[in-house]
C-alpha cells in the first residue's frame, strides 16, 4: 500500500480534510473536463472513500450527508444524474516521467442512485472507481491534503483545478513555482479547445480571477508571471506560498458568499439581498414590499414556494445579485388571484 493510502486511513475521520492522490491533483482534464459541482461531488466521492480508494468495493453515501455540504446544499436526483456522467465521461491523462509512462483513463466506473425512499426526502448514492484511478491510489506515495471548506466554497472549476494541482507540490522540498506551456495550463484549468483562444482572455478570464478566488478562500498565495519569447507569452510560470496566519482565509470562508467579489476587488459592497430560502415572507418587509408594488396578492407563503421552485428549474442561485428584479418580474407576472 502506497503512503497516500495511509495518509488517507489516518486522516478517516478528519472531516475537514481531503486525501487526494498527486497523479489525480496534477492530471490534466484535457478531454470533457468536469463542471465546478461535479468536481466538488468527486472531492467528496474521494474523502468519503478515504483510505478504501483503491479498494474494488461499492462506497456510498446519502443525500442527507451531501446536503450538509455548503455549495451543494440543494442536489436531488435530478441534479446528481448529469453530475456522475461527467466524471464517468471525463478523461484524466498521467505522465510519470520516472516510469517513461503516460496513463490515460478514468476516475468512475459505475454509480447508481437509490430512490425507492425519495418520497421520504432521502437517497442512496453508491458508486465503483475505476481501474485507473485504483492503481494511481495504491500506488501513490504523494498526495495533496487539502481543506475540504476552501474547496467547496471555490467559486469555478478553474480555481478547483488549479488549487489541487498546487496544493500536491507544497510541500515538496525547495519548490515554491512551476513553469507552464500556455498548452499545458490550458489543459490543466480544463478550458475546451475553441475557448479563450487568445492568452489575454486566458488570463483574463481563467488564471487571474482563480488566483484571485484562491488567494482570498485558502492558505496560499499565489502569483502568475507571463514568460515571452518575443511578443508572445509562451509560458506562466505559478510561484505559491503558504501563509503564516491564514485568519482572514477563515474569516472570509464563514461570510455569506453575497459581497464576496466585491470584498475581494477592494470595491464597495453593496447590499445584496437573498431571498429565504425556506417558510414564507410574511415576516420579510421588502419582499412583501416587492411583491405588493408588482401588483400580485398571492398567498406569501405559496408565492415564496412558487418563486423557490421556478429559481431552481432556472438554475438562479437565491442570492444571486438579479434576485431582486427576478421576483419582481415573477410577481409581475403571476399577478393578481
């Protein structure tokens, strides 16, 4: 058994923390790369495994015990199914330079989800690795520990993935940065091809707001340096360090998301509002406000209902800075009854 495993197995019961094999951390997505809450449900597909990862055995977890996770507080049948078939479908491709070997397959061989108690608001989610990801587990002799909280409170896939990758080479003796091909950082954020083309939209639009996210949610800072050869940058060299006092990392992981980027920009943080996420808004003078100014009369409970479901069919977040004019408009358009 590799020493990641028995990192792992010590570690079972630490609930804010995750185990992840390097050769997974440092694989490049370069095929069907997997969505931000796919990503955050194979972090904790991984820590529920533990030091069983490599096993070929059934794990399994309950809904009940994905929804205590913040970010992916609001997963039913219906949201988990696409999820699985991302990881089922995405390709993670090794290089072990030492071996003169390059592996190429898969982390999820087979997932089922158990509904025959969904009436009673709960499910059984169970799922088998695949061959590839077993053998890269039991093998492995470097890992990245990484705080479960920073992950799930990363805001895109880009910071997810460039955030595991990172973290498995911290602790390696005297390196602090590591130079990449705009190819191979392209691969390793998981950006499609036909997709920030140009590395002024790459940077722009991928590696500098992950910097940003990472800087503000974890333990590291990080810092991307462009390397040309002539006009052209050719390659971006990541140089990283640990923090001494991570306490504004921590403080900022326990704010509400709302404001986040405009604490992190240094702007002015207006006031967001967020709509309940349960009961009525009998008791919320603005909503009441809002919905009495849209001309709608609706029961304030069943409008909240109605509004919540109508959010989630649409895959608007109840905190999401249009909240407001959405509801506005949903009234407006349910009307009097």
């Amino acid at each position: 058994m590799g020493k990641t495993l028995e990192v792992a197995a010590d570690r079972a019961f630490d609930q804010t923390k995750t185990v992840l094999p390097a050769e997974v951390a440092r694989g490049f997505y370069m095929r069907n790369a997997p969505s931000l809450q796919a990503l955050k449900l194979m972090h904790l597909m991984i820590a529920t495994a533990g030091g069983r990862m490599a096993d070929e055995v059934e794990h399994r977890i309950r809904l009940s015990d994905i929804r205590k996770i913040d970010g992916m507080r609001n997963h039913d049948r219906a949201s988990l199914t696409p999820l699985f078939g991302e990881l089922a479908a995405a390709v993670l491709t090794h290089d072990d330079p030492d071996k003169m070997v390059v592996t190429i397959g898969g982390l999820l061989d087979e997932a089922k989800i158990d509904y025959r108690h969904e009436a009673s608001g709960d499910l059984l989610v169970s799922w088998w690795f695949r061959r590839t990801f077993r053998r890269m587990a039991s093998e492995s002799n470097h890992w990245a520990i990484l705080d479960r909280q920073t992950v799930f409170h990363l805001g895109s896939k880009y910071s997810v993935l460039l955030f595991q990758h990172v973290a498995s080479l911290v602790n390696l003796d005297h390196i602090q940065s590591k130079t990449f091909t705009v190819q191979e950082l392209r691969a390793l954020l998981g950006v499609p091809e036909g997709k920030l083309d140009r590395f002024a939209d790459l940077n722009r639009r991928a590696i500098q707001p992950s910097i940003a996210e990472i800087n503000q949610l974890s333990r590291l800072t990080l810092t991307a340096t462009p390397n040309k050869i002539g006009r052209t940058v050719a390659s971006v060299t990541i140089s990283w360090q640990v923090k001494e006092d991570p306490i504004e990392a921590k403080k900022e992981l326990a704010r509400p998301k709302a404001g986040r980027t405009a604490r992190r920009e240094g702007t002015v943080e207006a006031q967001v509002r967020v709509f309940p996420a349960s009961g009525s808004i009998a008791y919320g003078a603005h909503w009441t406000g809002l919905k009495q100014a849209a001309g709608c009369n609706m029961d304030n409970g069943l409008i909240a209902d109605k509004f919540r479901a109508w959010c989630k069919d649409k895959g608007i977040a109840l905190d999401a800075p249009s909240i407001e004019q959405a509801f506005r408009n949903f009234c407006a358009k349910v009307g009097r009854v």
